[in-house]
C-alpha cells in the first residue's frame, strides 16, 4: 500500500531505512512484485516515496511485474482504493501478501494476507519461506512451481550435463522424454520482452553436432511450433551440477528434469542464492575457461 512507501514521520528514519534494506532483500531473494493497473502503482510509488523508497523499486526493476487494472472506476488516489485494488487483482490471480506499514488501519484490519513492513522477519511469510522444497520427479509437479516463473522470467537456463529427449531401452529408470512439455510451457511475453532461452549439455560420448541436436530434438520441435529459439551450449569437458538459473530464481536440481517411473519417487530442489547463481553463471559464459570453449548452436525458430 501506498502508506508503507510514505515517509510520514511516524517511524524513526533509522529504522524505516532498515526495514527497507530487509524488504529488498526479502523481495529480490524470494519474490514477485505485482505492479497494479499495468505499472500505475509504481508511477505513484515514486512520486510519493523518499529517496530510500526510490531507490528500492529501483532495485526491484527485475521483479515488477504488471497487472491489469482490476477496479478501473476508482481514483487510485487513497490507500484504501490501493487496497481494493490489490484485493480485486487477487481475486483474479491469488497473492500471498499485501505490503503495509500501519497493520491496524480499520482499511484492512483481519486481512491475514497484510505484511507488516516494520516486522517483516516475524511473518508468516517470512517464518514459512524455505530454501528446499520436496517434490516427484514428474513434469506436472515441476511445471506446478516453475509456471508462474516461465511467465515472467527475462533469462532462462537450462544446465545439465546428461540432458538427452533421445528415446532410451525400455527398462531404463528415469527419462528425458518430457523435457519439451518444460519448454513449451515457457511463453511468448504479451509485453514484447525477447526471454533469453539456454541449454548446457555437456559432450559426453556424442562425436557429431547432428548428435547433440537429436539430445534436444523434441525441445527444438516445441520452439519452432511456439515461434521460439533457444541457443544450445556443448561443453567438452565434463560438469556434473545441474541447475536451473532465471532472473527471478536459480535451483539446483539433483536429478536434472528427468523424471521417474515410479510416480512416488520424490527429488529435493534448493534455492540458490543471487550471488551463487551470478557466480555459476560466470562458469557457463561461452568465452569462459572452466569447461573448456564449447560449440554453440540455435534450435527452435532460428534467426537467419
């Protein structure tokens, strides 16, 4: 709410500065920001904000995502209209929290969804964030938390030095024949934004360049049919992590997107945090030197 990013004199600026620096933290480690009435909310952030509430959203360019103005007969000038506002775009797709300063305003007094900015480590939502998460290795339960970040991530990366959609013999344990259910599920942006696709394998024992494409045939087919491209990354020398880096969130994944037959066969994904996945980033640059100088090719609707 508007009154949260308000510097109204009621806290003590030292310590308003402070719960700023936590909730960008907060924010950037774990968290999407809705930007209500397609990026009015922000507008007004700034023009009402200090100069530590400017420079917060300005940290949190990544992660301001736009949403239709749910209520578009209201002024959006009062906190209370702000507030109906967030509620009626929750209706419209769930929130886990709404961002307030004075938890007490009659505005919204019993909303269990209000976050108190000035006792954000003593949430619900802070006490209940997790940097692990137990889960089957089978595709709908990995497009059911990766979905809404294929909606709005910018960058999306795919490491997995065994990833390969080739069909295996009929008693292997786990496959990658779903992988491009993965991809196709990443969408064309509505707002124009180009999302950056990688994949990184590693060569193994595959000689040819027309080996490593059939490795990711069936995603090469999934992004020409979405009008997509990813660039494809074939390292020579071996790597054995496997990760999936965005800008909103970056997992290691100790089984890659292979998945079981065993339907009951659980997997554990952790978080990883911004300055691991910076540095794991590094690791995989193409002019970089820790797997050697990889051969690099599009598949999906190749740019002539």
């Amino acid at each position: 709410m508007p009154e949260a990013f308000r510097n109204d004199g009621k806290q003590p600026p030292a310590s308003r500065e402070f719960a700023l620096s936590v909730l960008k933290d907060f924010l950037l480690d774990a968290a999407i920001v809705r930007d209500l009435c397609n990026g009015e909310w922000t507008k007004k952030m700034f023009e009402l904000g200090d100069l530590p509430t400017r420079k917060l959203l300005e940290a949190l360019k990544g992660r301001l995502h736009r949403f239709p103005t749910a209520l578009p007969k209201l002024d959006h000038e009062t906190d209370a209209e702000w507030y109906w506002e967030a509620q009626a775009s929750h209706e419209k797709s769930p929130l886990d929290a709404i961002l307030v300063a004075d938890p007490q305003s009659a505005d919204w007094t019993g909303d269990k969804k209000i976050l108190d900015l000035m006792s954000l480590p003593a949430s619900r939502l802070w006490q209940q964030r997790n940097s692990s998460i137990r889960l089957r290795r089978q595709t709908d339960d990995y497009l059911k938390l990766l979905t809404p970040v294929f909606k709005r991530a910018n960058y999306i990366t795919f490491i997995d030095p065994h990833l390969d959609e080739r069909e295996r013999e009929a008693h292997a344990r786990s496959t990658y024949r779903e992988f491009s259910v993965l991809v196709q599920r990443i969408p064309t942006r509505s707002d124009g934004v180009a999302v950056r696709l990688e994949i990184h394998i590693c060569k193994g024992g595959d000689a040819s360049r027309s080996d490593w494409e059939a490795r990711v045939g069936k995603s090469a087919r999934a992004l020409l049919k979405a009008g997509q491209t990813a660039d494809v990354f074939v390292w020579p020398l071996k790597f054995h992590d496997r990760y999936l880096i965005t800008d909103l969130l970056a997992l290691n994944l100790p089984n890659g997107f292979d998945t079981a037959k065993d339907e009951h066969e659980k997997t554990t994904w952790a978080r990883l945090t911004r300055h691991d996945a910076e540095d794991i980033e590094k690791d995989f640059e193409a002019n970089g030197a820790c797997f050697g100088v990889p051969c690099v090719f599009q598949i999906g609707a190749v740019k002539q």
